[in-house]
C-alpha cells in the first residue's frame, strides 16, 4: 500500500465558482483534448458514434435543478439550474492512495498533486472503489486507472507562454469560473478567492481533506439582500448523508485500513 506524504510544500488545485460556470462543457472537452493528444496513453472512446457511446474523462459538467431553501419569510423563488464540474480534488488524506496495491497511486511531496504511474497500475480498481467523489474512471482500451492530472506537463512546462501554465479547463474556461493556484498559501489569490466567498470542501464528512475548493452559487433574485437574508441554495446538499458506514462495506473499509 502507499502512504500519503506527512507534509506537501504546496497545495496546488482547482477553486470552482459554481456562480458562474453556465456549463458549456469547455473544460471538458479541453481536458480531454489536452490528456488525450499529448499525456500518457489517450483517453480513449467506445463506439463514439454508435447507439451506446462511452469513454474516459478526467472532468465531467452535471447540472441539477436545485429548489432554494428559505432562510427568511418570503415567497418560495424559481429553481436553480447549478452546473456542478466534477473532476478529482486532490486529497491531504486521499483514500485511492492508501489503498493501491501496487504503488500506482501517489501523492507528489512538491505540490500536493495526486497521480498514476500507469506503467504499475493493473487496473483493479480499489481506488475507483475508495474515492468518495467518483473521480476516476477506468479506461477500457489501456486497462489503466485515468484521473485529473491538474496538467502536471503543462504548468511546469518552461516550453509554453507562462499564461499558458496552467490546467488546460482553468485555460479554456470561457466565464472565468475555474482558478488554479496554490491553497496551501494563505496569500495567494484562490486562498483569497476562498475566503471572501465562503469556498467550501465537497462531502467533508468523509475526512479526505480535499485540496480543490467550491464557491457557493447565489440565487440570482437575492444578491440584493444582505447575505444573513439570502437564501443558502446548497443547506439541503451539505447535511452527511451518513456518519459512518454498515455491514460489508464497513468491514472492507477496517480491513483496508489496517493494510
């Protein structure tokens, strides 16, 4: 099994505005751009244009329809459309490390940023199984785990404009809802970012410690109220949906750990 670094000199990762994203599915498709023409193996596809289509991707757009819940006495508002990116946050206590088998999955010391070596991943899938956020996917021609990379060959890479340092979602991102830097600075600007908007980790209960950070969406109709009148859109999301786990899984999860 692999251990986790006690201690990371950066903590770099990704701050979503989920305020802003309008879901166009940009960062998708440049992610898979990117990872599929120039890191590791490509992301490949299964029957693209056929009647079943699927394949790897390292950042997905679902969107929901969200009914706020009222903190004031006002008239109930219109649902939400919220477009919600989903890709891997990078975890301080990433459970898909700890329970590879094989050394495959690691956390790097440097920065922070959780990888696969895909010449040691034999594609068992415990790290699929371990992460609680569903953010890696199995390819299926290559046989390997696939995850977000944060473009590790792209923001060190001396070769490209230094604008161009940076995920390639982050560079795409046509309304500025995604920022990439280094949370672990209490100084730069998404540790800012983070703090004047209340960022938020996604299922804390899980202990994971997850690196990337969320910005709340604002109901469009309250934004003129003071903040303790608005109304709080994602109150009935952030509620565990359990504190602990039962029966098989439970045992797997203490048996795992003691690896």
């Amino acid at each position: 099994m692999t251990q986790l670094p006690t201690h990371t000199e950066k903590k770099l990762g990704l701050v979503i505005d989920l305020d802003t994203c309008v879901g166009c599915h940009a960062c998708v498709i440049s992610c898979k751009g990117w990872n599929t023409e120039n890191y590791g193996a490509p992301l490949s596809d299964q029957d693209p244009y056929g009647a079943d289509p699927s394949g790897t991707f390292l950042n997905r757009v679902h969107s929901y329809e969200v009914q706020p819940t009222m903190l004031k006495d006002q008239p109930a508002p219109d649902a939400q459309l919220i477009h919600f990116p989903k890709s891997c946050l990078h975890c301080e206590d990433a459970p898909c490390v700890t329970v590879c088998p094989t050394g495959a999955s690691y956390k790097r010391v440097e920065d922070g940023i959780v990888l696969v070596n895909e010449s040691d991943c034999i594609g068992c899938g415990l790290c699929a199984w371990a992460c609680p956020y569903g953010a890696r996917e199995l390819d299926q021609a290559e046989g390997v785990m696939k995850k977000c990379t944060l473009c590790v060959d792209r923001i060190y890479n001396e070769n490209l404009p230094e604008e161009d340092r940076e995920p390639a979602c982050v560079r795409t991102c046509p309304s500025n809802a995604r920022h990439f830097g280094d949370l672990g600075d209490p100084d730069s600007d998404v540790s800012k970012l983070v703090a004047e908007r209340g960022g938020i980790d996604l299922m804390p209960e899980q202990g994971t410690k997850p690196v990337n950070k969320y910005l709340p969406p604002r109901p469009k109709d309250q934004l003129a109220l003071p903040q303790d009148e608005q109304i709080d859109i994602l109150a009935p999301y952030l509620t565990p949906v359990a504190t602990e786990t039962k029966g098989f899984l439970s045992w797997l999860d203490k048996t795992l750990e003691k690896l």
